[in-house]
C-alpha cells in the first residue's frame, strides 16, 4: 500500500484529471482512488510511490519548492504537460496510465458501491452493459 505523501499526491492528481463540474460533486466519486491504485499496483507494484515521487519532481519545475499536492489546478496540469513532452516514454506513460486509469474510476462500476448503479451514468445518459441483443444473435 502506498504511503499517506504518496496517497495526498495521488488525491491531487486524480482532482486534476477530474476535477469538479456543475452536477457533480467537489470532489471525484468515492472509490476512484482505490481504483487507481489498484490498477496502478497491478500494472507494476509499488509504483504509486514512484508516480507520486515523479509527481513532485516535476512538481518543483513549475514551481520551486512546492509539491505537487501543493499546486493549483494549473500548475498541475503544467506539470502533466511537462511530463507527457518527456523523452522518456516511461514517464509519458505514466501520465498516460494516470488519466486512463483517473477516468476509468469515475464513469466504471468502481464509481458505485457493489451492487449499485453509479449515478454518473445515469448523468451522462450510459444505460449500463449490454448483456446481448436477441436480435442480433446468429440462430435465433
């Protein structure tokens, strides 16, 4: 498990790539943080401290001194368009894996309690998974 600087700075990030809009609370839906660190953990144990350590480094190119956890939300997008310009595509990757994965937590089902519809569904109009159409089916 992450530690607690690692966790703040992944909160701040995930506010960043999704941060609030009309209709939707402050802050992203409950459950999109274990969300991320899951998938991230999976993806390559460990590596949310490393992300969370990039994070800052880059962090203090926008802003000397501060961590990541302490910019505004535009500075951390500065600090996401720094990284994603990065020669090295491991770090292009990393921001890559932290929307993908940002975004995969607030529209999923990890958005909801189990076994509940998530209500961004229903505010961007997604019906929820098909489970087929009988129509279509070959033989029917």
């Amino acid at each position: 498990m992450p530690d607690d600087s690692s966790l703040a700075t992944l909160r701040a990030a995930i506010d960043a790539v999704a941060p609030p809009v009309e209709g939707r609370p402050d802050a992203p839906p409950e459950g999109v943080e274990r969300h991320v660190v899951h998938q991230i953990e999976l993806y390559l144990p460990g590596f949310t401290d490393m992300l969370a350590a990039l994070l800052d480094a880059f962090a203090a190119d926008v802003r000397p001194g501060a961590g990541f956890a302490e910019l505004s939300r535009e500075e951390r997008g500065e600090v996401f368009r720094l990284m994603a310009a990065e020669e090295s595509q491991d770090i292009r990757e990393a921001v890559d894996a932290l929307f993908v994965f940002t975004l995969g937590g607030v529209y999923s089902e990890s958005a909801a309690p189990p076994g509940q519809r998530p209500a961004v569904w229903d505010r961007v109009g997604y019906a929820g998974p098909s489970f087929g159409h009988p129509d279509y089916r070959t033989g029917a």
